[in-house]
C-alpha cells in the first residue's frame, strides 16, 4: 500500500533510494570496482559490433533515453540517436541489422513503444528492452535488455521508473565502454565508486523536503513556468516541466537554457517561474549568465544547485541545494527536487496527485 505516505507518489519518490540500490544489485559490483551486467556475457559479440543505437521511448522514458544517449556517446563511443517512438514508427527508418534499438519503458505495455519495436525486428536489428515490468509485451519482444527491478509503479506520474532507467542506462554505457576500451579505467573505476554514493545523497536531497514545498507553494498560482538545463540536466529540465504539466496542470516547458535566447526569452517579464537546474559542472558559467538574461527581464527564478554554490544564490529567488556528484551522475540528483515540486504544487492546488485527468498509467491505444 502507500506505506504512510498521502499518495503514492510520494511514496514512489521516497522509495527511490532503495529502489536505486535494488536496480544496482548484483550488476555493480563495489568491492571489484566493476559491472556484471548478463546482456553483455551473453550477447558480447553483437554488442560490440553494434554501429548504432537506437533508442526509442515516449515521455518521461523518452527523456532517460535522452539521458542515455549522452552517456553511451561519452563512454561508449557509439552513436545513439533518440526517437519518439510515435513518430519513429510510421516514417520509414533506416535500420540496419548492425543497429541494436532500445525500447525503455515502464510499463512494457505503450503501444507506440511495442510497434516501433516490432519494426525494428522486421528489419534485423537487435531488440534491446529496458523495462520495469516482467513478462510484458515489450519485455517478451525483446532479444535481450536490462530489467530496471523499482517494483511497481502506481502513480501515474513516473518517477522511480526515471531514476531506475538512467540508473541502468548509466550501468550499460559504463559497461559497454569498459568493454569497448574507450573508457578509461579511472573514470570507470571513479564512477562505479559514485554510483555506490548516490542512494544515500539522494536520501539527503529528500530530507530538504520541507524546503521544497515552501518553495512549491510560489508556483501554486503560476499559469506558465519554464524549465532550463544544459548537457545531462537538459533532459531533467524536460522532465520536470512534464512532472509539472501532468499534475500540477500548469503549462510548463523544457529548454536547454542556451535556446532560451531563441524565442523563448519573449515570454518572461515577472509573472514568469523559471526553474533552473545550475548544478555544478562544466557548463556552469554558461547557465549563470542564462540565469543573469531572465533575472534582467525580471523573471522570477528557482534555481537547483550544488550545495555549497554562491553565484546563483545571490540571483535567485529560491534555491534548493544537492550533493556534489560527477556531472554524468547529475540527473539522479538534480530530478529529484522537480518530482517533489510537481507533487507539491498539485496537493497544494488540491488536485488528483494520482490519477491525474485524462491520463492512464499505461498508452495501450496509439
Ligand atoms: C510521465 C509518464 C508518461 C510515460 C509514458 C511512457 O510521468 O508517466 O509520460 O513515461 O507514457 O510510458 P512507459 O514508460 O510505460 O512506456
């Protein structure tokens, strides 16, 4: 049941340390500094034959893959392209049987997901599933993948199924690198040695929680909010304005912050929320004077940040701190405070946290 928790949402955000630590089980490997992963002992020649990954997905999915991508070009060298799966299917892609496609999914049930699956066997290519749900219609179309194992997923807005799909994803690309020679054994080793870290960090982000809500209830009566991040926190921007539509039911969107000035700098003036996620990395700099562009037009700003930051402390409105971590590893910290925004936002707006209008946990029709 909801464990105490007010809504399963709640509870399914709370879980995500533990969930985090029962997806990494067996397949990293601590004391050895390594990753077991069975896809790779079982299918290693195709593996590392591959030319390209296809990955495709819709929604929060969607965006772990776009996550993915980033982590299997850095480590791995291969190049990944990222596909709706909606839009993937009725084109005519190209796929070669040295293509492996990527299905994620939670649900192993998304219709658009399973058919652009089945398109992707019908040419060859290799059918690699990262699904939440065993035994499902995706999971049985696969020839191989890696299960997430975060347990079930109730509440309609996906959160543990996020974190446990970048969590696999990170594993794979460091896998695949490590096999592949194009990773080097400090970064593998370094980062194995972080990946252990990030279960308790996150509990740490989640014990800011009453910080969050305060800095939730601004939102409440926003129509409008903007999300920005660059490099791994640019698919989290895109998250947590999803996280935000969805339940909250306030129009939100996503951007890398350097597009910002692209157009969508024209709708900010102060009536404007932008949420930044300004974590501590290499484009740090960058995203300050993206910052520094809204504060002049009087947006109103909400920053995520390294714990420890400064610069953006003295611009924003609010600001919410994470653990330091490597910037690969960034989006499993960094999403947790939008999750917990959302689902602020939404009870304080007293609204269906759950089972929000005209959604459904699973998109069998197309
Ligand atoms: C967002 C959400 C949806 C799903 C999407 C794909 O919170 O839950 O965007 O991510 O419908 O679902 P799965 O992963 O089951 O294929």
């Amino acid at each position: 049941e909801k464990g105490g928790f007010e809504h399963f949402m709640l509870k399914e955000i709370y879980d995500q340390p533990r969930c985090m630590a029962d997806c990494m089980r067996g397949r990293l490997l601590l004391n050895e500094k390594r990753i077991v992963l069975s896809t790779i002992n079982m299918h290693r020649e195709r593996l590392m034959k591959a030319e390209r990954f296809i990955i495709v997905a819709c929604g929060t999915s969607w965006h772990a893959g776009l996550i993915g991508k980033q982590l299997i070009e850095q480590w791995a060298n291969i190049p990944v392209e990222v596909e709706y799966a909606s839009e993937f299917r009725y084109r005519n892609p190209v796929i070669s049987p040295d293509d492996v496609v990527i299905a994620i999914s939670q649900s192993g049930e998304t219709a658009d997901t399973l058919a652009a699956f089945q398109l992707a066997k019908e040419n060859k290519a290799m059918c690699f599933g990262i699904v939440n749900v065993v035994g499902s219609s995706i999971a049985r179309a696969s020839d191989t993948g890696i299960y997430i194992h975060v347990g079930p997923e109730i509440g309609v807005a996906s959160t543990k199924a996020f974190t446990g799909q970048v969590t696999v994803l990170t594993l794979f690309a460091l896998a695949l690198g490590h096999e592949r020679g194009t990773i080097s054994k400090e970064e593998y080793e370094s980062t194995i040695e972080e990946l252990g870290n990030i279960p308790e960090k996150i509990k740490s982000v989640l014990a800011k929680d009453e910080e969050i809500k305060d800095i939730a209830r601004s939102l409440t009566y926003a129509e409008n909010a903007l999300y920005m991040g660059r490099g791994f926190n640019y698919p989290v921007a895109l998250e947590g304005a999803l996280k935000l539509k969805e339940i909250s039911y306030i129009h939100a969107e996503g951007y890398p912050a350097a597009e910002m000035k692209h157009g969508p700098i024209a709708l900010i003036d102060e009536n404007m929320p932008v949420v930044f996620v300004a974590t501590h990395h290499q484009l740090y700099k960058k995203i300050i004077s993206n910052i520094e562009e809204v504060k002049a037009r009087n947006g109103r700003i909400i920053a995520v940040v390294t714990e420890g930051d400064e610069a953006v402390k003295e611009i924003a409105e609010a600001t919410i701190e994470v653990p330091s971590t490597l910037a690969s590893l960034a989006p499993l910290l960094s999403a947790i405070p939008l999750q917990l925004i959302a689902y602020h936002v939404a009870v304080e707006k007293g609204l269906n946290v759950d089972q929000p209008r005209n959604l459904a946990k699973s998109v069998t029709v197309e």
